[in-house]
C-alpha cells in the first residue's frame, strides 16, 4: 500500500495527540495552526487560529469537544474541537510548554518556561462546564525548577503532578497544596535533558526520553526505577502501547550535526522495546527487549503517538525540502516472524509522520506473534 502523504504545516511539527476514541488525530507545529485530521485516511478537517508562536502540546478532552494548546506567545488556549472556536485564552508571562488534561477534564496543568527573572512554573486551572464562566484564575502555582519544564502529565487519581526538563530530573508533585514528594537522583536517574515523557493507560507508570541516549520505565506512585532502555542516539520522543506490552523510542543526531545524506548517519529510525509485565503479590518485573524499528527517517524524530487502539502509532521528523511540510502515513502491511527486526526503507519529506497499522493477521496469528513472540522473534514486518 502506498504511503498517504498529509500537507498542512508549514513549518516543523512538534507534538501528535490522539482523541481517546482514535479517530482524530491532532498535531502541533512551529507555524501557530493546530490542525486536526481523520485519523483513518489523512483527511485534513481543519485549523485552529489564534495562536502568535509556535505550538507545542496540546491535549483533547475524554468527550473530544475542547482542545486545549501550549504556545510561545505565552498563551495556553481552549478551543471548540468540532467549530474551531477560540472558548478561552490562559495568558502569562513567559511562554506556555506542556498541558494535560486531568482525569474528568475539570482541571488542566500548564508550565510556563523560565523567562526573564520568571522561573519555571506548574499552573493548575479549573475548566469550567460552561465556557463563559471560564476565568483565568490559577488553582495552584509551584515554582518549578531551574531550566524548562518539558513535559508536565497528572498522576494517578488526580493526586500528583509528574513534571521533567532541562535539569534531568523527574518530580512527583502533591495536586492540591504544590509540595514535592519525589524526585529523581543522579545515580538512577537521567544524566541530561528530558525530552519527552508518557505515561501508561492506567496511569500506574510512565516513560521518559533523555539527550543522555536513554529511555526510562518509572514507578507513578513512588518514582521508583523499573527498566532503562539504552540506546546509540539522543532520545526525543516515547510512547507505550496501549494495548501491547511494547514501547517505542525515537530520536537521532540532530540535523544540523549531520554531514552526509545517508538516514543512517544520524540514526533517524524508531526502535521498538517488548516489556513483559508479570504481576505476583504486587510485583511488577520489565523484561528488556529490542524487537525491531522503523527506518527511512531523514531527520530527527520528534514525537510519536500510538492510537489509543494499540495497533497504529504515528512519528514525527522535519527534513527542509522545498521548504514545505508535509505528513506521511505508511502502513504495517503484514505481521509475520522476523528474527533481524521490522523495517521500513521508505521516502521521508519534510514534518513528516509515519503512520503504521498492525491489523492484517488473523486474530489467533496476531495473538501468536505480537502478544506472545517466541525468543528471537520480531513482533512485526515491514514489506
């Protein structure tokens, strides 16, 4: 099947975020627009205007009808995700880096960068039910630390506020007074800038990705280390399988560091982990395992996100061709044995994202292959 190819943006893209439902996909980027897509076919259904600067996260409600965007014009705004609609503007100080949404959507976290004497800060908002009753009030404020804050998620239950950046460490924070419970040491913990951060389903653990060439598996509850996943290049981008015990890490030298034309320079590629998760009286164990990756980047990865199906997940790089941006979604065709690893040797453009779909098996080969894999096995082919 031939790769869909998605124009849209016309700068690089930094941020992908799939509706709970998987139907919708939703993408950031440096030229102001959020756009949102079909998930299914690459069909563009439109943009939301009103940003001045590059747009860096965003995060849908559960109902899928607020959109809510971080953004260097030091704004975080809610908007209408059917109509387009601007219903809100959070305005601050210093620029707006990460945002999510709190379990039942009635609080949303946001972090500004450190701007100015401005330190970085954790701002926790009410969103109000009805939009014309939204304020700007924050309900908490924490100054965070030295350095931007790159990724700020909530915890399980609500309760906690998990934040990382540009200091390398990782930080549980308490929700309702901003006191800190946890934070990473150096010794278990990442060495330079984190990147990017997931966390599971269940909110029970999450994933980080550093500039030190390293993923970590966390604890969400006690920040307790369970696996690192090392690998040859700097790590941008995480995401956890909703529905498979797989993880996936992208990243790669970046672009401008690269002196030859070669993908293979840079290391452009995703890599795929298998953790095996084995619970017994409460002890959870992370089996290490790299089971294949998708090449044909020709540029760093910058984000990737699986559809909350589990079987489809999208990345993100930038290329400068013809100074455009584009979108790519490229289908898994087949799930079969592999013992050297799944790849892909596709073209890549500019702010592309490669779209692959793990579907073709019938259910019992599928649940043979992927949820069990014997020693040696890739979990999947690329033809």
């Amino acid at each position: 099947m031939r790769p869909i190819l998605m124009k849209g943006h016309e700068r690089p893209l930094t941020f992908l975020k799939y509706n709970r439902e998987g139907d919708l996909l939703f993408s950031c980027a440096k030229d102001h627009t959020p756009t949102v897509w079909f998930a299914d076919n690459g069909e563009r259904l439109g943009t939301y205007r009103g940003h001045n600067g590059a747009v860096w996260c965003c995060d849908v409600s559960r109902d899928s009808m607020r959109l809510i965007t971080g953004s260097a014009d030091q704004s975080a705004k809610l908007w209408n995700v059917q109509t387009g609609a601007q219903l809100f503007s959070f305005n601050f100080d210093s620029p707006a880096r990460a945002v999510d949404f709190a379990v039942g959507d009635k609080l949303a976290v946001i972090t500004t960068d450190p701007f100015m004497e401005l330190p970085s800060s954790i701002h926790v908002k009410r969103i109000a039910r009805d939009p014309s009753e939204q304020t700007g009030e924050s309900v908490l404020t924490i100054k965070g630390p030295q350095g931007r804050i790159n990724k700020a998620v909530w915890g399980p239950l609500n309760r906690t506020i998990i934040s990382a950046g540009e200091d390398a460490v990782v930080r549980i924070w308490d929700s309702e007074t901003g006191k800190l419970l946890e934070e990473s040491d150096k010794e278990t913990g990442h060495q330079k800038t984190i990147t990017s951060l997931s966390k599971s389903e269940d909110s029970s653990h999450f994933l980080t990705g550093s500039l030190d060439k390293s993923a970590k598996l966390w604890d969400a509850r006690s920040l307790t280390l369970i696996k690192a996943y090392v690998t040859e290049r700097p790590v941008n981008a995480v995401a956890m399988s909703p529905l498979l015990d797989h993880v996936v890490i992208g990243g790669g030298q970046d672009a401008s560091h690269v002196t030859t034309t070669d993908r293979r320079a840079g290391k452009f590629e995703a890599k795929f982990f298998h953790k095996a998760r084995y619970l017994f009286f409460m002890f959870l164990y992370i089996l290490q395992e790299e089971i294949g990756g998708v090449k044909g980047h020709f540029g760093p990865i910058n984000a990737l996100a699986f559809n909350p199906d589990g079987r489809r997940f999208v990345s993100v790089t930038c290329v400068k061709m013809r100074g455009s941006g584009c979108i790519t979604l490229t289908p898994i065709i087949s799930l079969s044995r592999c013992s050297s690893g799944p790849y892909y040797d596709g073209e890549f453009l500019c702010g592309l994202v490669t779209y692959n779909d793990i579907r073709d098996q019938p259910d019992d080969e599928q649940h043979r292959n992927v949820n069990h894999p014997l020693p040696g096995e890739s979990f999947a082919s690329l033809k």
